[in-house]
C-alpha cells in the first residue's frame, strides 16, 4: 500500500512507456523511496534522451545505470555506468544519437534513494 515498504518482483516483460520497480520500495504521493537490498526501477522508453529527477536526503548514493536493446549511450551525470545521487535535481541519463526502444534501468543498494520523476526528449 502506499506510504508503507514493499517488496515488488520483476515483471515478465514491459511494453513501451511502462516502467516496473524491483526490490524493496516506499511509493509516496510525490517520490518512490529505496529501502535498501538491491532496489531497481526498469524503464521501457522509446525516447532519445532520458531524464530522471531524483536525490537523497542524506549522504549520496551510488545509483547503478543499465540500458539494454540499444548502445549503451549515456548522459552527462553517468560516469562509469553510476550515477551519484545528491541533493535533488535533474540528472541526465541516456542520451542516444536519435530515437530509440530500449529499457533503463537503474539500481541502487542503498536505501534513501528519492525519485521524482522522468521526462523523455527526441
């Protein structure tokens, strides 16, 4: 239920535009928060940039960054295939030469991990 941890299994397969949470989750009104073990949100765009608005409250967390179907291109906040969430801002995630299908996904082990929200360019 919302407000309260949850546990969420990986789906089977995700049509283009749905996204799915893995792990253990807190999902809010206005952000999903981590809760720790390996946490994941899996994303299948059709976009040829990806954007995430995400942060942490309190020390940073790594943030694991996956894409699969498509070469892995990723934005400007992505070194090393990790992200690192700080305060709560806009990160720059996939950035592919034009438009795409793929599937993002992010991963962290850390509990806190805030997201927001994504939004998609072409």
């Amino acid at each position: 239920t919302a407000d309260h941890p949850a546990v969420y299994a990986p789906p089977k397969a995700l049509d283009v535009h749905e996204w799915a949470l893995t792990g253990k989750w807190t999902v809010m009104p206005d952000k999903i928060i981590s809760q720790g073990g390996e946490a994941s949100i899996i994303i299948h765009f059709r976009a040829r940039n990806v954007y995430v608005v995400m942060g942490s409250s309190g020390n940073p967390i790594p943030v694991k960054v996956k894409l699969t179907d498509v070469n892995a291109a990723y934005g400007k906040d992505v070194v090393n295939g990790v992200i690192t969430a700080t305060g709560s801002r806009l990160y720059d995630v996939v950035a592919l030469p034009e438009v795409e299908v793929g599937t993002l996904t992010l991963t962290t082990t850390e509990p806190g991990l805030e997201l927001y929200t994504f939004t998609f360019g072409s």
